[in-house]
C-alpha cells in the first residue's frame, strides 16, 4: 500500500457509514489536486503532508456540515429526535455491516474446509482404485456429499439463483444421502481385504533378520521343528493388494526380511483388513540373528525360541513367551499382557498399562510401567530394577544379588527376596515378607509395613510415612531406631546379642512400630493385626 493509499484509508475509516458518499466525492477532488501537484514534479510525501492529517480534513469536513445544518436551519437548534434516530442508524449501520462480515468470513473458512476434505476424500478414491484395484464407494459417496454442500453454501454467500445449480444440488444430495443409506444397512463401509496365503521357505545358509510391521491385527507364533527341516514362514489372512504385491516378491534367500502386512494412512482409511496370521517355522538347532515386531494390536507366541536381539513393539494385544535364549530382548507397549517363562535374556520392557509377569527366569532386567501390573515369580539376577509410577509391583521367590525399585504412589510387595534391595518410595505402599540379605528403604510419606521370620540387615529412612515391622520373637533383630518428632515403639528393647544383625530406621516425625510376634500364638500386639 502507498502513501496516497494509505492517506485515504485512514481518512475513510474517520467518516460515518452515512457519509461515505462525501467521502468519495471529496477522495476524487484531493485526487485530482494530488495529480496536478505531481505533475509539477512535486514528490508524493510532499503533496500529501501539504494536505494536512487526514483528521484534520475529516474535521474541517464536519465542521462545514454542521455551519451548513445551522444556516439552513428553520430553527437554532436540531431536535434531540433527529439527533438520536441519526445516532441509533449509525450503529444499526455499523452493526450490519460487522455481520455482514463475519457471515462472508465464516462461510470463506466453512467453503475452504469442506473444500480440502473434497480433495482428500477424491484421493482416497483414486487411491484405492489405482494402489488397491478396488472401487471404494465409502470415500467417493463422502466427496459427493460435501461437494453438495459446498455449492450450497456458496449458492447462499454469493446469492446465485440459477435453477440449474439449485438441480444439481439435489441431484448430489440425494445420490450421497442414497449411498450412505446403502453402505449403512449392509454395514459396508470398510473394505476387509483379499484373502492370501504364502510360504516362504528360507536358505538354510542364511542367519535370519525378520522383521514384521503392520497396523492392523495380527497373530505372529513361532514353532520348532525338527533340525534337518528347513525355515520357513507361513503367511496368511485379509490383506491390501499392494501388501500382496510387495510379500509375492519378497526374496526368500536374502538374509534381511521385512514382511509388511500394510499400514494404517487417510487415503486407505476405508480399507480396515480382518486379522492376519504369521508363522515362523525354525529348526530347534538354529539361532535368530534379530526378530522385531512393530504391530499395532497382536497376539504373538513365542516358544522353544533362541536369537541373539529380539524387539517387540506392540501398542497392544497378548504376549505369550517361553522357553526362550536370546543375548538381549527389548519390549515396548502401551497396554499389552506379558507372560514370560522359563527365559534366559538381558530384558527391557516398558509397559504402560498391561501386565508383566514373569516366571522362572534369569538375566538382568529393567522394567517400568505406568498403571500396570509387574509379577516376578521364581527369577533370578545379578542386577535387576523396577521403576513403578501408580502400578502394582509383586515380587515373590526371587533370588536378585542386586534389586532396585522405585515407586512413586503405586503399591509394591516384596516377599522371599534373597540379596541387596534398595527400594524408594514416594506415597505409596511397600510391603516387605520375610526377604533376607540387606534392605535399604528411603521413605517418603508412604506407608511401610514389614514382617520377618528370618534374620536380615538392612536401614530404613522415612520422612513422615508410617514404619510397621513384625517380627518373628525367637529371630530377634538389633533395632536401632530414632525419630525427631515421630512416636517411637519396640517390643525387642531389650539386650541383643552384639552379633545380631542390625536394623536402623530413622524418620522425621512418622510413627515407628516394632512388634513382637511367636509362633505359636501369633502377633501379641492386638493392634498388629491392622496390618
């Protein structure tokens, strides 16, 4: 925008809707003085500053009007009426003009949205037609349905009264209402796929690196078979044509293989496949150089397996794994059920909301979870960490030289650990059953209840959260105990001798609570009995 431009933009923004016709008058007559003026070899900034502000113009301008009003005038001075109708159709003015506005700038978004989904939806269809090989009535029944919508709108904004856009208009709606009606009864609105089968038979001299990737549901097993038996995986189920394509070339005697079931885009939204199935056949005798698995929702076995890396990424479904020898196995997923056994492997798994239990296995270990359950049952390590946030930890039999677990406001319970575990806690609960080795415990405001039958060293630090320990009479333990404002009581204050192993527990001002118990009556604290 020029100078001159932007002179006469301000100066039309200062007068009343009801004189914007003086204002054009009086734009053309400054316009030819502007002209004159440069024509005479004067520069623009200086013809318009010799004009004044276009405030002071505006200003002048009224001020005539209103000498003209009182000379003209029957009477000195204008009715209040007068005053009060120009005043209330100025505002009516304006306020029309302001929705007037807002409805053109409401149906120009409303006209450029359903315009893209139009785009969209046509290359959708054009997809599936040319990709696909298949004629995807959902998508172009939903182009035409918008399609009429959009001339509607525009037949409202731009006010067209042709007949013939008012025809085709209907024309459109009622073929698109008609389609949506059809794909609704016979519940066709998603293409399930073609039906495929294929085995691949693997060169016996090759080191296997399978991968496996899909959005869609799948079941993925292994099986072994005898060792004179060649490799091979077995795939079947509803696939996309292009998935077809892609698997039917795939290169059984290269040492990499990436089966890729198909994946989830907009332009295939309509397309949702039924379930596939993956077999992986491998001599008992051979070793996996790398499995991974990147599936969205699955069900996956895998048995009497050895490999050296195995990868699962799976958002949710069922894993089933056991008897299983890999160098190092790493699991993520956001809802999945884990069921491991009878495993030997450096593991990672990170769950956020399923379950992890683990049974009769061996190797380091690094597990974290959200919401969800972690279960160690019969395992053993020499180092071997559980992050929890608001889950349930329970760790039974296990023999960890090395055990580290946090725990945010979650719940854990630790019973029949043998070896050095540190555990820190925030607000939750930790419950401890007759573990042995050393026990280190930085408490914050959690509750902490524990109850031996068994020696066991350990200390225990706490802010404000409650220490409950029980301890078995004939197993007595050199409590060592302190806190600066927490009440404090020991049934086992009495001489201890100095080779008993010792326990020290310090809190800030939470209560500390040792109870004796025997075995044949039990706790003799009544109160005990609360925990």
């Amino acid at each position: 925008m020029n100078l001159t431009d932007k002179f006469f933009k301000e100066m039309e923004d200062l007068f009343l809707e009801s004189d914007k016709s003086s204002f054009y008058e009086l734009r053309e007559d400054l316009m030819e003085h502007i002209d004159i003026q440069l024509s005479e070899g004067k520069n623009e900034q200086e013809v318009i500053h010799s004009l004044g502000t276009p405030k002071e113009i505006v200003d002048d301008f009224y001020e005539d009007q209103r000498l003209h009003t009182a000379l003209t005038a029957e009477k000195d001075v204008v009715p209040i009426e007068k005053v009060k109708k120009a005043y209330k159709d100025e505002k009516k003015g304006k306020r029309k003009t302001f929705f007037a506005r807002i409805k053109q700038l409401i149906g120009s978004i409303s006209l450029l949205f359903l315009f893209i989904i139009i785009i969209l939806f046509s290359i959708a269809f054009i997809h599936e037609a040319l990709i696909e090989h298949y004629f995807a009535l959902p998508p172009l029944t939903l182009a035409i349905f918008f399609s009429a919508i959009f001339l509607l709108i525009l037949r409202i904004i731009k006010k067209l009264k042709h007949k013939k856009m008012l025809y085709l208009i209907g024309t459109t709606l009622i073929l698109s209402i008609s389609s949506i009606a059809y794909l609704s009864i016979t519940n066709s609105w998603f293409h399930n796929g073609t039906f495929y089968r294929n085995e691949l038979t693997i060169d016996a001299n090759q080191i296997l690196n399978l991968t496996i990737n899909t959005d869609y549901h799948a079941d993925v097993m292994t099986v072994p078979i005898a060792n004179d038996d060649q490799a091979r995986i077995e795939i079947q189920g509803y696939m996309h044509s292009s998935v077809i394509k892609k698997i039917t070339n795939l290169k059984p005697n290269s040492k990499n293989i990436n089966v890729n079931l198909g994946q989830r885009t907009f332009f295939n939204f309509f397309s949702c496949p039924k379930k596939n199935e993956v077999i992986l056949y491998v001599p008992q005798n051979e070793q996996l150089d790398k499995l991974e698995l990147n599936l969205k929702d699955a069900n996956l076995q895998l048995t009497n397996l050895t490999a050296k890396t195995i990868n699962l990424n799976i958002d949710q479904g069922d894993i089933q794994i056991s008897n299983l020898q890999a160098t190092d196995m790493d699991i993520k997923s956001i809802s999945t059920d884990i069921f491991m056994s009878n495993y030997a492997t450096t593991l990672t798994i990170d769950n956020y909301s399923g379950k992890s239990i683990l049974k009769n296995g061996q190797g380091i270990a690094k597990l974290q979870t959200e919401s969800g359950l972690i279960n160690i049952q019969n395992t053993s390590s020499t180092d071997f960490s559980i992050a929890n946030i608001s889950g349930k930890s329970v760790l039974n039999d296990t023999l960890l030289q090395k055990l580290n677990i946090t725990n945010q406001d979650g719940t854990v319970v630790l019973e029949n650990q043998s070896g050095n575990s540190t555990l820190k806690n925030e607000s939750g609960k930790l419950i401890l059953n007759n573990n042995s080795g050393f026990v280190e415990i930085n408490n914050d405001s959690g509750a902490l209840i524990i109850s031996q039958d068994k020696n066991i060293s350990g200390t225990i630090n706490s802010h404000d959260g409650i220490v409950k320990w029980v301890q078995l009479d004939t197993v007595p333990l050199d409590f060592q105990l302190k806190s600066t404002s927490g009440r404090v009581i020991n049934e086992f204050d009495r001489p201890i001798d100095p080779s008993t192993e010792k326990v020290s527990i310090t809190t800030d001002s939470g209560e500390i609570r040792i109870i004796q118990k025997n075995n044949e009556d039990g706790i003799k604290d009544p109160e005990a009995s609360k925990f």
